[in-house]
C-alpha cells in the first residue's frame, strides 16, 4: 500500500519507525481528501472517447482520493463503455474470475437461476460491507477496479465506498 502523497514525501508513510514520514503524509491526505461526492465527480462527454481532460480529472481524484466517480449522458453498449474506458486508464489486465464472461468483463445482473444465482452480486439482495479480490494469490492482487452502471436500479442500488488509506488514518 503506497499512498499518492508518499512519491511526494519520500519514505513510504505505512514504515511504523517513521513517524515524520506518516505525519507528513496524514497531513496531506486529510486535507486533500474530498468531503462529498462532489469531489469525486467528472462529467464526461463520451466515456468511450475520453478527452485528456476528463482522463486526466479522474486520474487527479484517484490519485487524491483512491477513487473517482463519473457521469456521462451517453450510455452505449455497457460492456464496450467498461472496456475502452478501462484501457484509457490503463486497465489492460482483466482478471477473468470464474464468473466472468469470455471476455473477462462481470456483467451483474439478476439472476435468478443457475451458478450465478448463488452469488449475492447476480440477486437483488443487498451486499453488506466487503472487499473484493483479497482471495486472489499475489500474483493476481486487483490494483484496480471500474464499475460501469448500464441501468439504474428500480430501487436500491447505492453504494457506499470508502478510501482505504483514511481507514488506515483511523486505524493508525
């Protein structure tokens, strides 16, 4: 774990025996980090044809917050959207779970039958608090993870995330 702030600051702030590196860096984080959704937000014109702009603000809130969160009017093939955004981030390296599709992209949907059907993420259950990929061997660890919403749901649906190195400020 390697906050944004650490390649400004030097010394890793997760080394226990550097107290200054940590400070440095808390300070940093807590007064950068965002304090609503707001924050997190960019419009996107067409999230198939990121402009260097809109890349470069939502490259500007992970960096900050470990997280970004976009909004665009066109919607288009949900999978096509997850996919070329994905690779104007730099997300190339899908990790094709089990139960992903041939092409390495989770399409969650409803479902009330079959395999699927077993998992939480394919009902209309709700997900309590999680983390995903934490069962991955090291060679596999998911640095990174797009979710697309094609269609809202009928009700329900929020989220909430959280970033993990303010968890670790609250821990620490």
């Amino acid at each position: 774990m390697r906050g944004a702030g650490a390649a400004v600051i030097g010394r890793s702030p997760f080394a226990l025996d550097d107290d200054d590196a940590y400070r440095r860096w808390r300070d940093w984080k807590l007064a950068s980090a965002p304090t609503g959704v707001e924050g997190l937000l960019v419009e996107v014109d067409d999230p198939c044809r990121l402009s260097d702009a809109e890349r470069d603000a939502l490259v500007a809130r992970c960096r900050v917050a470990n997280m970004a969160v976009y909004a665009s009017t066109r919607c288009g093939d949900g999978k096509e959207v997850a996919r070329l955004l994905g690779e104007r981030l730099g997300l190339r390296r899908l990790d094709a779970n089990w139960l992903a599709d041939e092409d390495g992209i989770s399409t969650l949907s409803v479902s009330e039958r079959g395999t699927r059907g077993e998992f939480i993420p394919y009902t209309d259950r709700p997900i309590r608090w999680h983390t995903d990929g934490y069962y991955n061997p090291p060679e596999r660890t998911i640095a990174a993870m797009l979710l697309h919403c094609v269609e809202r749901a009928a009700q329900g649906g929020g989220n909430r995330v959280l970033d993990h190195e303010i968890a670790y400020i609250l821990l620490r």
